[in-house]
C-alpha cells in the first residue's frame, strides 16, 4: 500500500482527548472470561479449550501461526458465533447465550480481520449509524417530538467528530467511506466500534496492510485508549507491534494456548519458536 499523505488515520498527533470511553464504569474482577471454550466447524476443533482473562485497562495480545484458532476466538467471544461448550463472562455477567448486538450494548465491540464500512455512507455517517438512537422510537419522543431526540442526535455526532479529529480524519469526514484507502477504511471500522463506548474492543489483525507510520499512529490511538480506560483484545501478527503495546500475550497454536507472557519473553521460548516454525 502506498504511504500517500491522504493514507493517514492520524497526523501522528493524538489531536484531540478522546471522550468516547470515559464513561464507562465496570463492575469490578476481570472484564473478560473465557472458560474451556470449544468451537468446532464439522470435524475441525478451531478452538479447542481455551481460558483466559482479561483484566480492565489492558491491552493482550493473541498471536499464533495461520489456522491457530485466534479469529475464532474473537468471534465466539464477541457473540458472532456460538461456542460449541464453554462459557463466556463479560463484566461479570455470563455473555455465552447473548446475540453480538447485546454484548455490544454491554460494552464489547469487535471488528473484523477485513475492515467492514458502509461504502455509499460518508466517513462521520458511518460513524454515527453505529450508535443504536432510540429517543426518536420512544413514546416520550413521539409527542415532544424533534426538540427531545434532536439533543442525542448532536450528542452522536458530536462524538463522531471528536472521534474523527482524534484519529487526524476529519478532513475525510464527509467522504464517501468507498473512496477511502485501507488504511482509512480501518480507522473507520475502530472509531465505529468506539462509538459503542465500549469496555473491551476486541480487534483482528488491525495493522495488516498498514504502512510502518500508520502502524505506529494506530498503536498510540490504542495506548491512549487504554489510559483513559478501554480494555484491548487484538489479534496480531506484527510482533514488534504486540511487545510495544501488549501487556500480556497469548500463543495460540492448534486451537489452544499453548503459552503466554511477555512478548519480549515469549520470543525466546523454544514451544513458541516451534509453533511458527512448524505451524
Ligand atoms: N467458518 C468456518 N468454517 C469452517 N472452518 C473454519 C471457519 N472459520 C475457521 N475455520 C477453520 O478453523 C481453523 C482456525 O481458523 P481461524 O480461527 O481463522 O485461525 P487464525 O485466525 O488463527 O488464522 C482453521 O482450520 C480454519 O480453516
Ligand atoms: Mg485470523
């Protein structure tokens, strides 16, 4: 891809703080909870007893050879899927039996190895079509009219341009999402997921594609993210990426964790050089 100017997500500036997770509270103990998940497609176990936690205001890391299991995992954990056995806890409450678009409310929002935007929708409409506006669709809205739901529309979008000037967008703003490069078609999908003021955003393989300054323009977008409270779980195949911003990674191989750590400790690990070898 090239590294036009018009490529960037972000000027390399955080330009504006960004509001779109400070007000989520949790309820305290480890935001996520994977317990001996299994998912199975016909006679292929993806997924093949994996647990794990993660705690509020971190950033973990999945890494592993292609076929390890990892998108899968994002996918049963954000509800696209069933599991076939095991359970699924977010924020202390048991998820497993929940549709994606419940567990988004409740503050989990995926995105997708291939970023998904609404490409006849401009760039802040793709934005601010995520945010489900429901005063319109209520009783009380229905007889004060515009004058009670018009206040949550400027809310939404004015979250939506915070978050543009955030990610150094908002010259694309009224874009059409299909003009944009792949690079801004990722940025979209993040900033759609955080328009969900989500606890724990849950992202595969976010910098594929990307040039080394957009990577590293992204990486900070997350950081920043979890200073101000947001929980990560991404999916990663840059490990210079994953040891710059992952407190703790996963190794999966196989559909199981097969270790986890620091990355920087991880890399020295002979089952781990052994998994991407031979995986
Ligand atoms: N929708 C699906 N239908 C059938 N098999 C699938 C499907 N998704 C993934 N798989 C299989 O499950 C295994 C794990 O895939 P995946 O979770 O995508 O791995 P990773 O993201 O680590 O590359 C692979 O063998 C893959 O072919
Ligand atoms: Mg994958």
């Amino acid at each position: 891809m090239s590294a036009a100017p018009e490529d960037a997500p972000g000027s390399g500036r955080i330009a504006a703080p960004i509001t779109a997770v400070e007000s989520t509270e949790s309820a305290g103990g480890p935001l996520l909870r994977l317990t001996d998940l299994v998912r199975q497609y016909g006679g292929v176990k993806a997924v093949d007893g994996v647990s794990f936690e993660i705690q509020p205001r971190t950033i973990t890391g999945i890494i592993g050879p292609n076929g390890a299991g990892k998108s899968t995992v994002l996918t049963v954990a954000s509800g696209f899927m069933p599991p076939t056995s095991g359970h699924i806890e977010f924020d202390g409450r048991d998820v497993t039996g929940l549709p994606m678009h419940r567990r988004a409310r409740l503050g989990m929002v995926r995105t997708f190895q291939i970023a998904r935007v609404f490409e006849g929708l401009t760039a802040i409409e793709n934005l601010m079509v995520a945010v489900p506006q429901q005063r319109s669709l209520t009783l009380k809205g229905l007889v004060v009219g515009r004058r009670y739901w018009r206040s949550e529309e400027e809310e939404i979008q004015e979250r939506a341009w915070q978050l543009m000037k955030t990610f150094g967008m908002a010259d694309k703003a009224n874009e059409k999402a299909g003009r944009l490069s792949g690079g801004q078609r990722r940025a979209v999908e993040i900033m759609r997921a955080l328009m969900m003021r989500p606890k724990l955003l849950l992202v595969d393989e976010p910098m594929a594609g990307l040039n080394p300054k957009l990577t590293r323009e992204l990486e900070e977008v997350l950081m920043t993210l979890r200073e101000q409270g947001l929980s990560v779980l991404i999916i990663e195949h840059e490990l210079d990426t994953v040891e710059r911003i992952c407190s703790e990674v996963l190794v999966m191989a196989w559909g199981k964790v097969i270790a986890r750590g620091q990355m920087a400790e991880l890399r020295t690990r002979r089952e781990v050089q052994d998994a991407y070898v031979v995986g």
